[in-house]
C-alpha cells in the first residue's frame, strides 16, 4: 500500500476534518481541547475515517491487502485525522486561551480518538463488503457513515425509551445530556467503557491475523490444523474470540457498569415505591414509611395546584406521573446523568430529582413540564415548532416557573421590572427561541416565566395552552410581537418595587450564560474541589485550589468568597480579611457576594468578642438586602449577638467557634437552654431546628409562641414561622393549623410587602395541600 499520507482519500478526509472543527472553534467553548471539542471531534471524526478507509481500500483494478494490512491502516487512518483533530484544537487555544491541556488531552484520547480509531477499523470491513461492486464509492460512502449514525440512533433511543439523558458511544465517546451541568465527570464508567472499545479492536485485529484470501480475493481462514497449518493461528483466534467476548460482556453489563440504564433498572437500584391518586413514587428503599408517604402527597398536591394553574381540566391531564427521588445529586448523575439539573420527560410521563424537605422546592416545576405535555407536541410532547422537534426553551421553561413559581421575596415580574429599570430587558421574542439558550438560567428563567404570568393573567389559559401547543401567540392574542412587548414592559413596570431591587437583580443576573464563559467545565470543577476542601476545614488545599480557580477567572466571585472565608476561619487570618476587605472594596463586586463578605467580616468580629460592632454590620447588612433568606438569617445574629444565653445558641447554630465550624448538635443543646428563658426568637430557632429534622408535631407549640412574639420578632423571622407552620400543618394534616396560619396571612397587618412573591408562594403551597388526613 502507498504511504497514508499519499492515498488521496485520506488526505480529503484530513482537509475536511481540518476545515470543519477550525471552523467550529470560533464557537464558544469549542476554542480548545476540551470537552466540546471532543464531542464535535467525536461526531464528525470517525465517520471521515470509515469513509476515506473504505474509499481507498476498495479502490478497483488492485489486488486486495491483507486482512490484518487493512485493519491496520484502518488504526491508522483514525490515528492520523484524530491527530489533525486536536491540533485544530491546540490552533485554536492559541486564540482563545488554554485551559486545561491534560485534562483535554486525556478527554479527547478517550473519546474521539479510540472512536476516530475504530471508525477506521469499520471502513476496513466496509471496504470488504464495497469491493468490486459498481458504486464501490457510494456504498463505501453510506456503509461508512451509517454505523456511526445507527450507534448515535440507538443513544437517541435510549434516551426516547428510559429515564437517561447521557450516552456512552462506540464512536462519540461520552454525551453528558446536560448544558447546565458544567461539571463533567465521568468517573470510572468511561475507563470501562473504553476497555470494551479495545477488546473489540483487540478482538478484531486478531481474527484479521488469521485470515487471508483465496484466488478470488475472497476471504477465508489460514490452515489452522495439520502440517501446513500457520504458526500461532489457532491461539490468535482463540485471543480474538475472547477479547470479542470481553466485549460482549461489558456491554450486556451495562447498568452495572454506568453505561445505560432503563427504568426498571434505577427503580431496582433505588428499591422503593409508593402510589398516590396521580403519582407513582419511586425512592431510595432506605427513607422512613413517614418519609416515603410524605413524598406522595407532595407529588399529589403539587399536580393538582399545576393542573389548577394552567386551566387543565379533570381527565385531560396524565393520568399518572412517575417520580423519581434520588439520594443526592451523585447518585442522579450516575443513574440518569444530570447532577444538580432537574429533568423531566414528558412523553414518559416522569420526573427526575433530588430528595429535598417537604414541600420539595422544586418538584412542581418538574411536574409541570409533565403536565405541559398533555397539550404539547410532537415526539417529546413540547413547545416548539416543525412538530415540537425544533423546540422553543423559553416557552418549555416559561411554562413550568409560571406553573410552579419560587417563593423568592420578589415575584418574577418584580425581578422583570427591577431588570427593565436597569436596561437589561431584553425583547421577549428572543427569549422565545433559541436566544433563551444565551441568556444566563436566573435570568433566562424568570424573565420567561414573567412573560407566561403575563400571558395566563391577560389572556387566560386557553390561550397559553394553545401557544404551547403549537398556536401562534401572535394569532392567539391579535398582536405582534412588538405589542406584546411593550405591554409585558407595561405589565411589570406596574408592579411595586423597592429601591434595593436593583442593585440585588444586577447582581443575581449578571453572570454569564455557560455558552458566554470562559473555561466553565475547567473552573467549576476546580471550585467544586476547592469547596470540598474548605467544608473539610483543609484550608492549605482550599488555598491552592482557590488561586487555581481564579488563575482561569479572577472574577469567579464564589472562588474568591471562598478563599477569604476559609483563611479567616482556618489559615491565615491576615489574609482571609484582607481578600474579603479586597472584595467589598472592588466596585466590579456584585452586591451580593459584597453582602456575603461583610457577613464573614462580621462573623470574625463576632468570634473575636467584638459583639456590638458585629451587631451593626448584621443590621446594616439586614436592612439593605433584598435576599430573604440571608437578610433573616443577619436579623436573627443581631438580635442575638447580645443576649448572652442566646448569643451562644446563636453561635453554635450559625457561626460556630475560634477555629471551629458550626455544630448543630451543641446547637440544639444551647438552644433548649435559651427556650428556657420563654423569649420568641428561641421558640422560633428550637421550632426551625425541630422542622428541620421533621419532628413536625414537637415544633408546634415553639412556632405558635414565635409567632405570637409581635414586637419582640423581625418581620422576616414573622414570616418564616409562618411559612415554617404552614408546613407542619399541612405535614401533619391538621385543618384547624391550616386555616390559623392563612387567616393569618392574609390579615391587614401581615408582614408582608405589596406583590410579595413569598406571601404569593406560601399560599400557593397552603391552597395545593391536602389536610384530609394525616400521611
């Protein structure tokens, strides 16, 4: 055979190679070796080796090479554009920057070079089946691609036919399915997978070693028995059979393995299941029978109040809906493949998440996607047009937050109006297309949830449901887009807002899509570590993998945050205040990672025994912020910062002690103490810890005394006793509790602000429960 490099096949496969991935570099995230990059390599790469293989080994009017000739040249055809591959990617890093040469290197190696490597082995046997047959080329042409795309076929069958939504491929390599997991971590099963891929290149190989042609050209075997037979023939094809065998069995053993899984495979892993009116639960077999029951009614609850929400009426929803709750986000990647993003699968009638405290946060925005489907389209039952096969993410998305809004102080058109001041609004038929994809989550999600409240309040149901179904909302409502537009800008420039509202929305939307990101897989795997170490109290590895963070982003706020806090608590003192003094000083700081700062500033004055300067700075903290959870929780450290009993309580709860972290357990024994003194926000901290620990009906008598503490409590503290008892309530199903806590609620002097979106969310929650009987 002519040297590769002088066969003309391959030398066009290596030009097209080499034009389409520099070209695809310019998009961001592909500029370097990389995850992206070798997905893309994966998916264009293998098939360029099969074809050029099959072209140039079939060529006519030639004699044949051997078996194991074509095999190897097979390997060396995927070896050789593998190669041109990566150096697109090491062209582009000269661009774009490189972020992590080693680990791109080994991802790439393992992915689209073993599978560029076998697409050439394939074009070898595609050149057996072309050879001598008029339209040799085109049959080389089809067969060569054909068994890529029939491997990406089945990997998209899996993902029709279970609950996964990542694919281990012969060719591709690995398909995380997730955009918003920017952690990819494949563990172990890549490293089994690709064990498979060599037994079968292994196993092909050696079963070419012992075949040869006949006079015609066709195949056959090389005596293997009597004198004449060939040295080492028979051992050959007893390595090759095995190695095929290999392959088999690491393929039948899949799920055990990581590499697929089916329904029936993670219900078994997980062991245990509950039915409900509407859901079939599928849990981990170690939760409680009060735990397991819990979860069902939430599931019931939850789909009637979505159903409710979206005007679907009886019997026109799904009939059943499957729900399955994982122990942790590690556990959902492994089965299914999404970490810490909630997944539905509205044609399979199922949802995907994480085990969380009763009310599950985010269970309803899962189910509503479910129950968006009985009026979607298409396949995958979504919005989106050509048949819901080119979907509309801002509509799909839309929908569900509307449906089953977060109990954020502000409500999504507050966070609508707050970004309209600021001049960020962007023009919402953008964010009804793909466009949605470049826009950061928190901002994508609750500007296109905004806009569906819009649609529900001024045109009803009907409407909306007709929209996701494949209508033109332009035709539906007899507007354009440019009306519609400006009266969503009417809609929530209406709607109160306070002056704080601002700052905190540029800060919670001011981070970039991952599309926009530079070396997000890099950083926040790196971050991931880095806050491992710092939880662990490690802070010499915190340190290093902090500065590591912040060599690829010195504005990854969280990083920086995180190397402060971790020196002030754990290492060097002096230089944790002076990182977290660094941060609030820096006017690129956002607001809330500036607030965040302040507070571990704060916390180190507080285990210093400065008490009254920590006091301030919690006050001013609290008095300013607009996040709800973070303003309370500074409330409840100033008002105990001083109460000597309480203060204790309150350290050991949420700041801990010189050196030491927070401990829960020294923290309910300080807090007994404290309850002892009959002062409200002690009842409230035992009654919060007690919820926390779902010892529903002991927190009773504690949140009714927090509650009836009036001057003596913070608003916000008012309203998370309240919010707290609406869940014991509806835990517990006691009527009486139900009906105390939204008569209270909704009294004139209810501490609340106008169209706040936590009052809207904690009666949404007390209207959905079911109070009928005790679980």
């Amino acid at each position: 055979m002519e040297p590769l490099v002088h066969a003309r096949e391959q030398r066009i496969a290596g030009a097209f190679v080499a034009v389409s991935l520099l070209a695809a570099g310019f998009l961001p995230l592909f500029g370097g070796p990389g995850y992206e990059q070798s997905l893309a390599s994966g998916l264009l790469v293998p098939s360029a080796a099969a074809v050029a293989t099959a072209c140039e080994l079939s060529r006519d009017g030639r004699a044949a090479p051997s078996p194991i000739e074509c095999v190897e040249r097979g390997v060396a055809s995927g070896l050789v554009l593998g190669g041109v591959a990566f150096a697109t990617a090491l062209v582009q890093a000269m661009r774009a920057g490189l972020c992590d040469l080693v680990g791109g290197a080994t991802s790439f190696a393992l992915t689209a070079l073993v599978g560029s490597v076998l697409g050439g082995v394939w074009g070898a046997v595609v050149a057996e089946i072309a050879r001598g047959r008029r339209r040799r080329r085109r049959i080389a042409a089809l067969l060569g691609v054909g068994l890529p795309l029939a491997s990406a076929l089945v990997s998209v069958g899996r993902f029709y036919t279970s609950p996964m939504i990542f694919a281990f491929d012969p060719f591709v390599g690995y398909f995380s399915g997730t955009l918003y997991d920017t952690v990819i971590d494949t563990g172990n099963a890549l490293l089994t997978y690709r064990v498979g891929s060599l037994a079968t290149l292994a196993g092909l190989a050696f079963v070419a070693s012992v075949l040869t042609r006949d006079a015609t050209g066709k195949l056959r075997f090389v005596q293997l028995r009597g004198p004449e037979r060939v040295q080492g023939g028979r051992p050959r094809l007893a390595l090759g059979a095995l190695a095929l065998l290999v392959s088999v069995i690491i393929t039948w053993n899949g799920p055990g393995l990581g590499h697929w899984e089916t329904a029936d495979t993670i219900a078994a892993e997980l062991g245990g299941a509950r039915s409900g009116a509407r859901c079939d639960v599928v849990y981990p077999e170690s939760l409680l029978p009060y735990e397991a029951s819990l979860l069902v009614k939430d599931c019931d609850e939850e789909v009637a109040a979505v159903e409710k929400t979206l005007g679907v009426g009886a019997g026109k929803g799904p009939a059943r809906i499957r729900a399955f709750f994982f122990r942790d986000s590690g556990e959902k990647k492994r089965l299914m493949g999404a970490a810490d993003t909630l997944i539905a699968k509205p044609w399979r009638r199922e949802v995907y998440v994480q085990l969380s405290a009763y009310p599950h946060p985010v269970l309803g925005h899962e189910l509503a996607h479910v129950i968006a489907g009985s009026f979607g389209r298409g396949p995958f039952r979504i919005a989106g047009s050509a048949g819901g096969l080119w979907p509309d993410p801002g509509l799909i998305e839309g929908i569900a937050v509307a449906a089953s809004p977060d109990d954020d102080e502000l409500s999504n058109a507050q966070w609508a109006h707050a970004m309209a001041d600021l001049g960020s609004l962007p023009p919402m038929r953008q964010l009804f297309s793909l466009g949605f994809l470049n826009v950061a989550a928190s901002k994508s999600y609750t500007l296109a949830g905004a806009f569906v409240r819009f649609a529900l309040d001024r045109y009803g149901s009907d409407v909306v449901r007709a929209w996701y179904g494949g209508g033109s909302i332009e035709a539906l409502t007899g507007k354009s887009w440019a009306s519609l537009d400006e009266d969503f800008r009417a809609y929530v420039v209406a709607t109160p807002l306070s002056p704080e509202a601002q700052s905190f929305a540029k800060a919670r939307f001011d981070r970039a899509a991952v599309f926009g990101r530079k070396c997000p897989h890099v950083v926040d795997a790196l971050r991931r570590k880095a806050d491992q170490c710092r939880d662990a109290h490690e802070a010499d590895l915190a340190t290093v993998a902090y500065h590591d963070v912040l060599a690829h982003d010195p504005h990854d706020w969280g990083a920086m945050y995180g190397l402060g806090v971790v020196n002030l608590r754990y290492g060097d003192l002096a230089f944790g205040t002076a990182t977290l003094t660094k941060m609030i000083d820096d006017a690129d700081t956002p607001r809330t990672w500036r607030d965040r700062a302040k507070d571990a500033l704060a916390d180190g004055e507080l285990l210093r025994g400065a008490d009254a300067v920590a006091k301030a700075e919690y006050e001013t903290l609290a008095a300013h912020s607009l996040e709800e959870d973070f303003a309370r929780t500074e409330e409840v450290k100033a008002l105990a910062s001083t109460q000597g009993i309480g203060r204790a309580a309150i350290m050991a709860v949420l700041v801990g002690a010189p050196g030491r972290p927070a401990d829960s357990i020294v923290g309910a024994e300080e807090t007994g103490e404290w309850v002892a003194t009959g002062i409200p926000l002690a009842a409230y901290m035992a009654g919060r810890q007690l919820v926390g620990r779902e010892w529903y009906a002991s927190a009773v008598p504690h949140l009714e005394k927090a509650i009836a503490g009036g001057a003596a409590m913070t608003p916000r503290v008012t309203r998370e006793a309240l919010r707290l008892r609406a869940v014991v309530a509806c835990a517990l199903g006691d009527r009486a509790g139900v009906a105390r806590v939204r008569a209270l609620m909704t009294a004139p002097d209810a501490p609340y602000s106008p169209g706040s979106g936590r009052r809207f969310g904690a009666l949404r929650f007390i209207d959905r429960c079911s109070v009928s009987a005790a679980p």
